[in-house]
C-alpha cells in the first residue's frame, strides 16, 4: 500500500517507480532492462533537500562555468573567452535561484539568504569549483583576446578554452 509521502512515477517504457522521500523501489522491472535501470533511476531520483543536496544541484547547474579561488577568496566566471573575477555576489544570486525551483512547496527556510548563503560556501570547497591562484595565466605565451586565444610560439588564433585559465585579455583580437 501506499504511504502519503510516497509517489508514483511512470516512465514511458511503463517502469512504474515508487519515490519515498529521496530513495526510490522498483516496482516493476523486466529482467532485460537492468542496464537501463540505472540510468532511470538517476533521472527520477530526486534532488535531496538540504544544504547538501542544494550544493549539488548548484554544481551541477554552474560547474563549467564558475571557480572559486581559495588564494583570494573570490569567485570568477568564464566569459566564453576569459575567467573573469566576478564582484557582484554572482555565485550567491545562483544559488539563491537553485534554492528557488526546488522549492515547490513553500517551505520557509529555501526561501531564506542564509540558505543559499550556505549552500554558497559549501559550493566554495566543492572539487568542481576550488582552486587556487597557481592556475590562472600559468603559461605565458598564451595570450588572450575576445577573438580567441593566441598561442605566442606559433602566432596561431585559436578558440579559447577553460582549461587554458586565461584571466587577463587584450582589448583587441589583433
């Protein structure tokens, strides 16, 4: 029988998932849809509310977008050509909208600056966004500009990357 707090889910190949809080039961799987199985769980599981679960849902929203720099303790964010050092709670305004579509039924505390406040420092140690500043700009012939990276051996153009963790640029893309 069915609790109040549980949930049905259906999914389209008719797998009906029973959600309980956070952990979900199979009611119904076919033997052949084991591989599969793992996958639509993952989808259907849904997000943890706590500050946890919170970050989570942050990380997975911002993470190719924002670091956080332990040496200055500053956030910054890629701008398509550069990682720019962001001064206008950016990181704190996001985790406030992360707090906001997760909460559906309006629960006080989600809604509260402490909450995204914490979910904001969590995030500031999370792998997918800690660094320090030994990164940034650590090879000197590559040289940023809105157009693009130069790489100053070859005198090559290239598309910018993440990865390069250019945070000064040009003005021009020469």
């Amino acid at each position: 029988m069915q609790s109040d707090a549980a949930k049905r889910v259906t999914d389209a190949d008719g797998i009906t998932y029973e959600i309980r809080g956070n952990a979900p039961t199979i009611e119904n799987i076919a033997p052949d849809n084991v591989i599969k199985l793992a996958a639509e769980r993952r989808k259907l599981i849904e997000i943890d509310i706590h500050e946890k679960g919170l970050t989570k849902a942050f990380v997975d929203r911002h993470k190719d977008n924002l670091r956080f720099c332990h040496t200055d303790g500053r956030w910054y964010l890629w701008t398509g050509f550069r990682w720019q050092r962001e001064l206008t709670k950016l990181a704190f305004h996001w985790a406030s909208e992360v707090c906001a579509d997760i909460n559906k039924e309006n629960k006080v505390w989600l809604a509260k600056a402490a909450t995204a406040a914490a979910v904001e420092r969590l995030a500031q140690a999370d792998r997918a966004f800690a660094i320090t500043s030994e990164i940034w700009d650590r090879d000197p012939f590559l040289l940023g500009t809105p157009g693009g990276t130069i790489d100053l051996r070859t005198g090559e153009m290239r598309e910018a990357v993440r990865e390069d963790f250019i945070t000064r640029q040009t003005d021009d893309s020469a």
